[in-house]
DNA sequence: CACGGTACTTAGCATTGGAAGG
DNA sequence: CCTTCCAATGCTAAGTACCGTG
C-alpha cells in the first residue's frame, strides 16, 4: 500500500506545482491578498470579540455544540452530523439504571467544568430542578425509563435491535467499514436477531412488504404517473410524457375508495369525552380535506371551479423548451413612497438639531430603524452606510456632517418604534381595513395567467430601498440598497397578453416577451449587480413541475450510487492529481452532503466555502485520534455564514490522498487546486444524466429520510408519537445538511413554560389517581351504581390526563432536540414529499401534522399521487 | 478554458397573525 | 375579552448550475 502510494505520489506532485497554470499563480497572489485581509480582520475580530455580532453567534453555537459532545463523553468523536445518532445511542447503552446514575454523575463533572455557558447551566440548572422534584432516590432510573419509553413506545426489547439497526445501515450506506469495529461486532448479532424480527413483523402486519422487486413493479402499476416531464432525455422509466389523464382518473377514484374504507381504522384506543371529541375534529377536518374536493371533482361539470384545483401533473407538457405559452400579469408592485418625517422628529449632530434634505432623511431613517440592531456598531457597516449616505447629502450637508459618531439618530429610532406600537394598538376596525387592502392588493397584483390557468405569483412586491446586511462578515454591510424605479424593471410578458402599466409618468426599462424563462419582472440590484425577479409561487405549476423532476433525478441516481461510490473509490488511486482531487471531493459531497462549493468573487461577498472551494486551512487531519484512525476535522463558514464543524473518521485513502492534496501548500491554498465546480459537474454528467454535485444532497436527505421514517415507525405508537418519530427522522437529515438555526430567543423561557405545564399535569394526574383510588374503595365498601359511575369517571379521567402529560412531554422533547436545528429547510427543499405522504398514508396520520397550509399548496401533486407504498 | 452573465433553488431570520391561555 | 406565544409567512440573501463568448 504504501508503496504504491509513495511512487504516485511524486508523479503526481511533480505535476502539481510544476504546472500551475496561470489562473492559478493569479489566484494565490489573490489569496495571500485576501489572507492578509483576513488576518486583519481576525485580528480586529480578537480585539473587539464582543461587537462582532457573527462570530459570537457562530462561536456561540460551536460552544454549545463542544459542550453538549463533552457531555455525552463520547468516544466516536464526529460531532454535528451525529449528535443525534450519539444522543440516541448515548439513552439506549444506559437503559439499566446503574449506569444512569453514572451517568449523571459524569454529567455533573462536565457541568461544573463549564463554569462560563450560561445557557447550557441555564438549561441544566432547571433539568436538576426538575429531578430535585421527585423524592426518593430511584428517580433519575425511573425518569430516564420513562422517557425512553415514551420515546420510543416500544414495547419490548426490539426497541434497541430496532435502533442499531438504524444506525447499522446508516454507516453502511457508504460502505465505509474501515470504522467503529467494536461496535460493529455487537451490531453484526443483533443484526441477525433482526432479521428475524423482521420478517415476523412483517407477517403481523398483514402487508408482507416486499423489498424492491415487488415495489418496483408495484410502484409502476400504482403511481398515476411515474416520473415528470424530462428535460432531458430520461431513457429508462420515462418515454417523456404524462399518462393520460383519463387514466388517471380512474387510479384517483379507486383510491379514494379505498381511503373511504379505511376510514374506520383510524379510531385508534383513545378514551374520554375530549378524545372523542378530538377525534371528531379530525374526521371533520378529514372531511373538509378529503371528501369536500371529492364532492368538488364530482361537480366539477356542473360548477365551474377551475384553477385552484388544477392537477397539472396530470396533463403532458410541452417538450420544446418553452416555459409557457401564454402570460399575462399585471406587473409589480413599487415600493410606497418616502414620506418624511414630521417636523418634531429631529436627528442631532454634534448634540445639535439638524433638519435634513429629504433625500439624506430618508437615508438616515434606514439606519435609525436598524439602531437596535447590534450590527450598526459594527465598524463596517458604520462606514459603508456612511459613504452611501453621503452620496445623498446636499453639499451643505456634506460640509456639516463629517463624522458618523456624532449623528445621533434615536429620536428618529423612538420615533419608529412608537409608530410600530402605535400600529400594534389600532382597533379592530383599522386593522381589518389594513388587511382588507392588502386583500384587494393581492388579489390584483398577486396573481398572473399562465397557460389558461391563473396562478399565484411568489414576491410579487419590488423590494423596498434600505440598508443591505449580508449575511456573516460580509463586506457590503451598511451599504444603501437604492430604491427600484419603473425605469429599473424588465416586464416579461406575451405579445398578446395585456401589458401592465407603469405608473403614471414613468415607463418601464423593457418589456419583453421570452417564453424560455419563467419570471414576469426582473431588475438589476445595486449592490452586487446581480439581477433579481419576481416569479410563481411554489404551487405553481412552474415550480411544481421543476421540483418533481429535481426528485425524479435524485431517485435515478439511487439506481446507480453504487456504480458511482465505487467508481470514485477506484479513482482515489488514479495516477492523475486532477482525478484524485475530483474523487475526494465527490467523496465528501456524497458522504457528507457538503455543497459543491463554487468559486465566488473575493471582496464582494463573505468568506464562505463549500466542498469545492475548501481551503487549506479548512480541514485538519489527525492520523490517530482517541480509539480512531484517520479522522478529518472539517471547520469552515459554509452558506450564510453557517459553520460546519464535524470530525469524521475516513478510508486510509482518502486520508492519505488528503495528505497528500495538502503538501506544500499554504493554509490559504486551495485544498482542491485541480478542480472546480464546472469539472466537478462535467464528469458527474457523464456518469448520469442531469446528475449534478447539487443531486447527492437531495439523494441522500431523501433516502435517509425513508430510512429513518422505517426504523423509527413503530406501528402501535400513538398520533404524537408518530409524529415525534417523523420529526426525528426530519431532523436526522438536516442534521446531515448542516441546516442551523439561530436557537430562538424565548427559548429558554418556552421551555420552562412547557416544563411548566409537565409538571403541572404530572401533579393533576396523580391527584386523579388517588381519587380514582378513593372511589374504588368507596365502591367497594358501597357497590352502588353511583360510586360505580364515579370509578368509571376517574379511570377516564387519569386515562386523559395520561395522554395529555404524554403529548406534552413528546413536544419537549421535540422541541428540546429542535433547538439549534431548522427542519424547514430540508423538509421544504430536499425531502421527496412523497415519502412522507406515503407515510402518512400508510400510519393514518392526519397530512396537517406534518405539512401546513403552505407545504400543502406546494405539494399538492405529491399527496395527490403518492401511495402508500410508494418507495423512494 | 476562463469569465461574466443569467436563471433558478436554497437559506435563515424577522415579522405577523391567529390560536391558546388567562 | 385581552395578552402571550408560536407557527406560518414574508423577505431577500446566498447559493448552484449552466450558457455564450473570446
């Protein structure tokens, strides 16, 4: 091995520096230009840690994140993409209480080592409140029993095979094996324990659910239509047009049937007059959900209800690479006007009153709104607004004001805040009004005809002038975001169709009509010139089209990952650097779901990478770490700013090739100097059709998404717990694709309101039962029918508040493991909705619990078309 | 192939509105 | 009825991908 290697490794080194190409000396000039900057920056950032609003939240993250991997102690050290799992595994190792209690204890060391993160002793304070409140000593046994139990409402021992299993698939997806061997033995048994399992689960289930054989075919014969519209040419599952809609029909009709039969399955073992009642809730609802569009459809002749309930999946479309045929819309709508301030509103310079030319006002009002904002401190910011407000100054004011630090804008800034207080206190009248304007305004502007069928346009509103905030350490923060004029804004419309109006007085910069985009208005932005656009909403057609087809790429390229992972595997040994460097990258991009990475103007937007564009100084490589070997350490800024931090134990290969890709290089260097982006993409491309760096991250969000909804799914759960289940899954994946969020600021207190009520019913449930005990006594002594009622009323009542305490401890826990992580994203962009449908479908979970209105609008196709056993 | 430009998707944060709770 | 609180919505920045051109 090593050998082979060493010879390669001249040969392909000798190559490496001998050959820079010109680009590439250029680019590093660039570099060491930037690093400078950089390390100036990093410097000032030291200086000034606490202004620098960024930082400390990414810091602050990071610090939550160590501390909560310290805690959990754990040996397997890659942290942010399996925390999860690690939290998961961490409660099933410690079922026996004795190791509980160990457990604690250590948790305590770490606790008071960390003596300086308020949160987290926040956060553990109120957990050791709450086991203070229970009396005997049994309790951390007993609690951490109860929770798994709820967790997992897992009857029986399969609970921990069911889980291993999870996790044993996890890591084979990438047929990695070189890690975590002892605990892969302990795997390998349960592993046949489970298989077992499984196939007597199966039997008890009633639908023997064939692997993919059966579900192919099956899937064939079921979904109305297999596969949307091809762009390109998609040879084997699509002849490029939709079945017809008659066909459809008839599939449709069958299967409502069949939902109607079903219907009596969703009584589930609820109890109680408000579970009865609750229970009536959903069956309305699944009334209004379900059986109203079915009344609709069937009037559909009769009644003209057209749009809303357009089925464009059903309908073919057309192949010659025009978007539409017909478009018409009514154009934006321009931001409202500057009014100024009235006159008792004054802004100070040098401590004195100064009346500013309305231009400049205007200006200055952008910067009192955001004085709030910890970023107007920011030196950056300060001076990029200030050189932009200049800009607007009449020449007298220019002489005058020449200092920002002078300016004092907070009688403005009170000013707004009283107008916003002002805006929240109006009555009742007044807001309807608002809204009834907005309505009207909607309704006119909000909506467009495209192809015969009125559809809801996204942003439909030109964005107002302010002052721009990137995201991060962005260079261009502060800077004036100029007001849009009609003379700005390209309309885009048919020839034929009625044209919109500038506003009187104005014209419009052009109008065009190009059926080979999808947007109605465009303009050009001033601070990075890049062209922004107004277009459909996500149930459009348009959209809706485009994103079924991103799932129909995804799904092709799991009939031929294996091909691909072992083609890269082969090319980590390649004689070319250019080969080796392409194959690690796709390496990364297809375990970790990194971005792709493309290269991005430097000085114009934040420092920021993805997998292509990593950096030297981006990863670290340890060749032994704790009980790992060949652990890489990746710690960069990815998109918005957000950083990926993770370690990740890797094949000695890759390891090796890293080494090797790192060798005389600078931290500034590009990891990957002999690719980009565009090779990246070019040889992907030839390996699939349509397969791009982008498609790995919607592939693998989408199967981790089946496969975590498999495991975690146990069929006698009830609603909430399902629906924790499905969370779970969700956040299993956007833990996978980094998708942070800032943890929401009342978190903390929305916690102990929730803990609040735990505790609350923990104590109502136990008065119950004690009165439920009092009545079977009196019964007893007694044995009338009236104590007899009252027994029977009790047991109900302890079984409600049961179910409630449940629910309410299920969405702690939910929301205790959302903290720092934002499902939406994933669930919105990468997750192939039909997964979730079919689940939905399979476990009679209502579809509202897990899509809302919106996500319904957007994927109405897929509910629509989905099966229950449709497969990824 | 670099590069500038265009179109479109993906992203997190701020605001809002309406349901739940008092 | 009013207030509180959170999910939904709105906003727009920041990515990916790909094209034409020289």
């Amino acid at each position: 091995m090593s050998g082979d290697h060493g010879e390669r490794d001249s040969q392909v080194n000798s190559g490496s520096r001998a050959n820079d190409s010109h680009k590439h000396k250029d680019k590093h000039k660039d570099k060491e230009h930037r690093h400078k900057e950089h390390k100036k920056d990093k410097e000032r950032e030291k200086a000034k840690y606490s202004n620098s609003e960024h930082r400390e939240h990414s810091e602050k993250k990071h610090r939550d994140k160590e501390k909560e991997k310290e805690r959990l102690k754990h040996s397997d050290g890659s942290v942010d993409r399996h925390r999860e799992k690690q939290k998961e595994e961490e409660r099933l190792k410690h079922s026996d209480g004795s190791v509980d209690r160990h457990r604690e204890k250590q948790k305590e060391e770490e606790r008071l080592k960390h003596s300086d993160g308020s949160v987290d002793r926040h956060r553990e304070k109120q957990k050791e409140e709450e086991r203070l409140k229970h009396s005997d000593g049994s309790v951390d046994r007993h609690r951490e029993k109860q929770k798994e139990e709820e967790r997992l409402k897992h009857s029986d021992g399969s609970v921990d095979r069911h889980r291993e299993k999870q996790k044993e698939e996890e890591r084979l997806k990438h047929s990695d094996g070189s890690v975590d061997r002892h605990r892969e033995k302990q795997k390998e048994k349960d592993k046949e324990k489970r298989r077992e399992e499984k196939v007597k689960s199966s039997h008890v289930e009633g639908k023997p659910k064939k692997e993919k054989e059966n579900g192919h075919a099956r899937e064939m014969w079921s979904s109305p239509s297999p596969s949307p519209p091809p762009i390109k040419s998609e040879p084997e599952e699509d002849n490029g047009l939709y079945p017809s809609p008659k066909h459809n029909k008839t599939l449709k009709r069958e299967r409502d049937e069949e939902e109607f039969e079903y219907k009596p399955k969703k009584m589930k073992t609820e109890n109680g007059k408000k579970a009865k009642k609750r229970k009536q809730e959903y069956e309305d609802e699944e009334e209004e959900e379900e059986i109203k569009p079915k009344k609709k459809a069937k009037d559909k002749k009769a009644k003209k209800e057209p749009e809303e309930k357009w089925k464009w999946w059903e309908e073919e479309r057309s192949t010659d690479g025009s978007k539409w045929k017909f478009l018409e819309h009514k154009g934006p709508v321009l931001a409202p006007p500057y009014e100024p301030l009235p006159g008792h509103v004054r802004f100070f310079y040098d401590g004195k009153p100064l009346r500013l030319s309305a231009p400049a006002e205007e200006v200055a009002t952008f910067f009192a709104k955001m004085l709030d904002h910890e970023y107007t401190t920011k030196d950056m910011f300060r001076k990029n607004f200030y050189k932009d407000w200049r800009k607007e100054m009449t020449s007298e004011e220019k002489s005058k004001i020449t200092d920002i630090n002078k300016c004092n804008f907070t009688e403005m800034s009170e000013y707004f805040k009283a107008q916003s207080e002002a805006r929240k206190q109006m009555s009742k009248d007044e807001k309807l009004k608002i809204k009834e304007e907005n309505e009207r305004i909607l309704q006119e502007y909000g909506f467009c005809v495209m192809d015969n069928h009125k559809e809801r346009i996204g942003n439909f509103r030109i964005e107002p002038p302010g002052l721009f905030r990137g995201r991060g350490d962005h260079p261009k923060m502060g800077m004036l975001k100029r007001r849009i004029r009609p003379e700005d804004i390209i309309i885009n419309c048919s020839k034929d169709s009625k044209h919109p109006k500038p506003p009187q007085g104005t014209r419009w910069k052009e109008v065009r009509h190009d059926n080979k985009v999808t947007w109605l208005v465009s303009w050009t932005e001033n601070i990075q010139g890049s062209i922004k656009y107004i277009m459909l909403n996500p149930s459009s057609r348009i959209k809706g089209e485009k994103d079924w087809q991103k799932y129909e790429t995804a799904r092709r390229l799991k009939k031929c990952v294996d091909r691909l992972r072992a083609q890269y595997r082969e090319d980590w040994k390649s004689k070319e650097m250019r080969i080796r460097q392409r194959a690690v990258a796709l390496y990364f991009i297809d375990k970790l779901a990194l971005r792709a990475g493309n290269e991005k103007e430097e000085g114009e937007t934040a420092d920021t990478v993805g997998c292509c564009s990593l950096r030297v100084e981006h990863i670290k490589l340890y060749p032994k770490m704790d009980d790992q070997e060949y652990v890489v350490e990746f710690d960069f800024l990815g998109k918005d700013s957000i950083r990926y931090y993770n370690k990740m134990p890797v094949e000695k290969r890759v390891f090796k090739n890293l080494q090797l890709f790192l060798e005389n290089k600078q931290p500034e260097d590009d990891l990957f100097d002999r690719l980009n982006t565009s090779i990246l993409n070019k040889h992907l491309q030839e390996l699939m059709d349509g397969l791009t760096a982008k498609v790995f991250r919607t592939y693998n969000a989408s199967i981790t998404l089946q496969q975590q909804l498999k495991e975690l799914t146990s069929p006698d759960e009830s609603i909430p717990a399902k629906i924790l289940s499905y969370n779970r899954a969700n956040r299993a994946v956007a833990i996978l694709c980094n998708h942070q969020r800032a943890p929401p600021k009342t978190f903390e207190k929305s916690m102990q309101n929730l803990q609040t009520k735990i505790d609350e019913k923990q104590k109502q449930l136990s008065t119950t039962r004690k009165q439920l005990k009092g009545a079977k006594t009196e019964h007893k002594a007694s044995h009338d029918d009236r104590s007899k009622k009252m027994v029977e009323v009790k047991r109900k009542a302890v079984q409600r508040i049961e179910e409630q305490l449940m629910k309410l401890q299920m969405q702690a826990t939910d929301r205790e493991e959302n903290k720092q992580i934002a499902l939406g994203t994933s669930k919105l962009n990468y997750l192939d909705p039909r997964i979730s449908v079919a689940w939905v479908k399979k476990w009679d979970v209502p579809i509202e619990k897990i899509y809302n209105k919106t996500q319904r609008e957007k994927f109405a196709w897929a509910i629509d078309m989905a099966e229950e056993d449709y497969e990824f």
